[in-house]
C-alpha cells in the first residue's frame, strides 16, 4: 500500500506509549494498534485530528505517500 503510517515514529519523538496515546485520544488499545501497523482501512478525520493534537504534529507527521 502506497500510504505508510508513521505513527511510531511520532510516538516515539513525543516518547508517548500507545496506552498513554490511547487514554488521550480515547480509541481502543486495539484500534490504535491497527492504525499503528498500517493494517487500517481508513481513519476518520476526527481520529485523525485528535491523534494530531495529543502529539502536536501536522496529519502529514503521521501519514505518507510512496509512489510505487
């Protein structure tokens, strides 16, 4: 898939754990970790933003495009 989640690595910056992102954000460890490893469908612009304001970060901080 041509879009690649970045969001360990912005935890990692901010030093957040997913627990700690997942009790800000209030989205399920489970749905976090999907979100996480790439393995997601979709997100919302709302999870997106929330996500966004817990680690101070832009959407493109998170989320890339690689051309094939």
């Amino acid at each position: 898939m041509p879009i690649v989640v970045n969001l360990d690595v912005m935890m990692a910056k901010r030093k957040m754990s997913l627990n700690e992102l997942s009790e800000k954000v209030d989205i399920t460890l489970s749905n976090l970790s999907i979100l996480k490893t790439g393995k997601a469908k979709a997100v919302r612009f709302t999870t997106l933003e929330a996500i966004c304001k817990a680690l101070d970060c832009q959407p493109g901080d998170i989320l890339e495009y690689i051309a094939e």
